[in-house]
DNA sequence: TTGTATGCGTTATCAG
DNA sequence: CTGATAACGCATACAA
C-alpha cells in the first residue's frame, strides 16, 4: 500500500507503551502473553489497537521461517468444479490459522511451474495441488525434494503423493448401472484426457462396468480437454463412426454440455433418442434442458480433507503418503430415460 | 514446505559461485546484472540454477518494503461471476510482475475485515475489492489511510474511490425497451440488495426506464441477497401480490434462477406467461431451460481494466480517483417473448 | 516479569 | 566491477 504514514512497527508501539520491543512482541502473541503482567499487556495492546499496528508478516516469517501460509494450485478457477474445493480447503486450514494463497495455472505447464516457483519463494509451508497428471514430473520432483503436498481430485501414476479424491470408479458403475437398467446396450463413454487419473479411472471403470453387463466395452472417445468444446468434438466423431449406441457417460458435465450443443446442432433429442450422464454435479445442471443425469462428488468435502491431510502432513512429515477415496452419488435427473427401440 | 535439505540461500550460492553474498544478488537481479561481468553473472546464475536456489521472498520484502503482490478480495468464489473477473486481474497484473492474493469474504464483515488485514500485514501494494457496499465504513477508513485500492463492479457512495464497474444503466435501460417492444406493459423489477450499488443504480434505472415508456415504476421488490434463493422468494412475494404483470426484469442472473424455480414448483410457463430477464450473462445461461435472456457484463475486462488501474495508482499516487464504466450488452435469448393476452 | 542482544536472508550504501 | 557492512521488523535465547 503506500505510505502517506509509513505502517507503525513494533517498536513504535513498544515506545508508545513504553516498553521495550522484546516484551511488546510477547504482549502481542497469545502465546507469551502469560510470560508477562496482565496490566503491562494491556498497555500494550492498547496501543496497538491506538497505533493500528499490523505485524509485518515479512519480518515475522523471515524470523521463524514460517508463513503460515498453505498454496492451491488449481488448473482452471473458471471450472464450476474448482471454487467449492477451495472453500472447503479454506474452511478448514483458516479455522486453523493459515492462509490459502491459490494460484491459477489455466492448465499451462509452464504457468505451473512459475506459480508454483512463487509459492515456494514465499516459504508456503505446503502445497494443495489440482493439476496433477499421472506423469507429472515437477510433482514428483517437488515430492521428492521433501515439498509436503497433497493431490487432490486428480493422483498421479503411482500414488506416492498423498491424494484424496472422489471414489470415480463406483460412480461410474453406478452410472452404468442405471443405464443398464434402463435397457441401454450401446453406451459410449466419452472420456477425459488419459493423462489424468480422472480420465483413466473412469474410463477402465467404464470399461469393466459395461463388460460386467456382457455389453460391449470399444464405444471410448478420449477428449483432449475437459471443455465443453471437446466434448462436442467427441460427440461428433462418435455420430461419425459406424457404431450404434443410445447412452452416453460423458468424462465429466462440461464433456455431457459439449453433448448437448452437437444433440442442437443435429436435431436429436435427449433423453428420447440418447441418454447422457456427466460427472460432477456442478451447479445449476438441474435447470438445463434436459437436467442432466450425473454423479455427484462432495467437491467441499474433497476440499476440507485434503487440508486436514496436509495439516497432518505438516505436523508429521514422515507419514506415509495414503489415499483418501470420498463417496460419490448418482443423481438421476431428465437426460436418461429407456431407449427408444 | 518442511526442511530434510534446508533451502539454500544466496550465501550458498555466493559460496558456490566463489563470489560475495553482494555480488550474488546483483548477478541474480535482471536490474543490477549490468553492473557487474558477463563472466561472473554467469559463474553465479550457473550456481543457482545448480542448487535451485529460491530467492526467499521474505527477506526481500523485509528489506525492499515491496512485496509485488496485491489482494483481491472476492466475497463469493462460487457465483460464476467473479472468476472471469479473477483471470482479468491476473492477465495484467502477472504480466506487470505482480502477484496476487484472492482472498474471499463469503460476504461476511466480519471475515472481510480479517482478510484484509491479513493482506496487510503482507505488505501488499494495493487492493482490488469486489465486496463494496454504497456505506463501507472499513473502505472508506483504508481509503483515508491511504490505502492504494480500486473497486470492481461495485461502488461506493459518494465515487471517492476509483472503481471499473459495468454500464448497469443502460444495460437495464436496453433490456426493458426489449420488454416494452415485445408489448410489455406490466413489468416488475426483482432487485438485488439496495444497499449495493449495482442493486441501487440497477433499480433506478429500471424505474426510470419504465417510467420513460409510460409505464408504471412501483412493481419493485427487493432481494435481500443475490442468490438464487432470495430470487424465489421475492418471486413468490410477487405472485402473493395483487399486482398484474408479464415480464420481469431481475437484478441478476441468479435471482432470475430463482424465478425459474418458481416457475417449476407453481407450473407457470417462462416465457409464454412470464419473461425473464437476468444480468451478468453467466455461463451456461444458453442451455438453461429456457436459455435466459439476459445483459452481458464483460468480467473478464472489467478484472483487466481494474487491474490498470490499480497500476495506475501505484504509480501516481496524487492521481484523483475515477470511475470506469464498461459497455454492457442485451443478449436475447428464449426467456422473453411478447406476452400471451 | 522485563530488558539485551542477535540473526533470519536480502539489498542498498559505501569503499576499494 | 566487487567486497564489506548495515539495516529492514520481528522473535527468541539469555541475562538480569
């Protein structure tokens, strides 16, 4: 900010209290305050409060080489999915004393590694990390040079980084299930990127879901993206192909959304010639036309455990890495209905 | 992050390059790398890159009093709204060298408060706000402290404080000549709380513009905040009145969600018995059922223009402050149509 | 209970 | 061009 009056310091307070820095400093933190006379304190504090000092938290950490400060990586704040995570990351770690410095790496690696190359000069003291992908050197590297962090929503290949993520591939047998039960046959799974654990777990899942039903397992279109506009592109390379099918479990909603732009384009009808099923339950899919079908992933919640690992993480850096899986529900709304035939 | 290999320091690098701590850090900064050799800026970026030194930006700000980082203080992450926002802000400021801190309110005074002391006491050179309310005691006090500051979206009472904000009048003036040139003549304004700017000048002129068509200005409720639920609360309160109308003009997009509601749960037909309006043009207004009508906001540039300006500031501080009104557009969707008598 | 002294890592101001 | 030195504001070990 500027500075018409240059922020006061400690020892601007400590003189207006008449003390010295050294007993001003304990009288300020909860924590030493009992070291000194409850009448020197509030002589103190109150002329903090008169000064309107703020601690200089450069000083503070440069000091105690803590910041008190978590960071979230988060690849796309502009994805609905994405800011009820953080509000559950800062429910938990700011009742806790931290603060949340999120960072947006709009999915670009070389943004990754600048946002992250910023977190750490500012000593956070660890990392919360959306971006993953199953080959994610920086990660791995960070990981290994002893950088306490936790994915969450997406894991990478090997899972020696602590995760905690929706439990995909029940979801998606679910999902399956109940398309099933509706007498599909033919479904198709539009995919997310296989470079994520996300794209990859629902995928197999998908897989293994329909074989289980003796249904055909090769109707998977892989979408470079987890956009709507790729998903559209999917969708219509599947109308392209030879393959008949009458469902649809999309990667996730934006990939369903891309569905229902190509079902305008076309002129076909949803659910009465194809049922579709996203995946997230981000908001306001229940006013779409048709509400869309999908499971639902407890996305604060992913948020407020990863905190509460990275809080263990932090207090006991030698815990071994484990993987939190948060259950998911199917939410049955108008885009799936029986086949036509 | 946690310490099994402690970061190295200039000291090490200096060390390890055979150089003074001094010359370290003049080698390492592009602004003082003229003053010394090719030869030994070298040797030291060589060391560096070879330890992967952070420069730890603590120790900077402590000695620089400059900690290139500004706040940006959202009151609710969730409301689609304010993403586009946050990457408009950080498209400028990244690229000037700055980064910056998102802090959310969750529209509470008492968190505001504590966030952006928070912020404060990490030094930052200046605050874009998105939580203003025409009477703000506390940004009214840190604009007198002379806290570098602009308002986006929002204003306060008397302009005092610079702010980008979008050109809510028309837009609102634009979206009932649409109504009135449908055959409307009954409309009512569904408006967000009046204690915020956008809820006020969007009221007024509403009644104005009503009122320059010859029609009557008194069908007004106010929401008690901009959320979908007080949207539907309001609507019903419309419905429970004896007042006659056919199109409604709401304060935003999520109030005009919860008209919707309404609609659904009393089997009322938008737009054969009612149109609707919204503001902010949020994403995925097209798949809605029926795609909203509504006046776009550029958020993205709103977020970039604020940004400028907030540079702008830094730089004069002298500077006085102005206001910055962006263009809005009506955005005709299948919400509205001419009423049925 | 309070005061004194020191150093966190960096950069700015001097000398050389 | 480079090195020595001091200081930013704070917290803490130690002394009193």
């Amino acid at each position: 900010m500027s500075n018409p009056n240059p922020a006061p310091t400690l020892r601007d307070v400590a003189e207006a209290a008449g003390v010295h820095t050294a007993t001003a400093s304990r009288a300020l933190n909860p924590k030493t305050r009992q070291q000194i006379s409850a009448e020197t304190a509030r002589r103190v504090m109150r002329a903090a409060q008169a000064l309107g000092y703020q601690p200089n938290s450069a000083a503070r950490s440069l000091k105690t080489s803590r910041s008190s400060t978590v960071g979230l990586v988060i690849p796309d704040l502009t994805n609905p999915l994405f800011p009820p995570i953080v509000r559950g990351v800062e429910s938990v770690l700011e009742s806790d004393g931290y603060n949340v410095w999120i960072v947006n790496t709009d999915n670009d690696d070389e943004r990754e590694r600048a946002q992250i190359e910023s977190l750490r000069s500012r000593q956070v003291e660890g990392l919360i990390v959306a971006t993953a992908r199953l080959e994610h050197p920086l990660l791995r590297r960070l990981h290994q040079q002893g950088v306490t962090m936790v994915l969450i929503n997406r894991q990478v290949e090997d899972l020696s980084i602590p995760a905690v993520t929706g439990d995909d591939a029940t979801g998606v047998a679910a999902a399956v299930d109940h398309l099933v039960r509706l007498g599909h046959t033919r479904i198709a799974h539009l995919s997310g990127p296989l470079t994520t654990s996300t794209g990859r777990v629902r995928a197999q899942a998908f897989r293994h879901a329909v074989r289980d039903h003796g249904l055909p397992d090769d109707l998977v279109i892989e979408c470079a993206r987890w956009s709507e506009e790729d998903g559209a592109t999917a969708m219509r390379e599947l109308l392209a192909g030879e393959a008949q099918f009458t469902a649809i479990m999309a990667g996730n909603d934006l990939i369903a959304l891309g569905c229902y732009d190509v079902f305008a384009e076309r002129g076909i009808s949803c659910p009465d010639d194809v049922s579709v099923i996203g995946f997230n339950d981000m908001p306001f899919l229940d006013k779409l036309r048709p509400p869309l079908t999908t499971v639902a992933v407890p996305h604060h919640e992913l948020g407020a455990e990863a905190a509460r690992m990275l809080l263990d993480c932090i207090d006991q850096p030698a815990r071994p890495a484990r993987s939190l899986l948060l259950p998911v529900t199917l939410v049955v709304r108008g885009s799936t209905a029986a086949p036509r035939s």
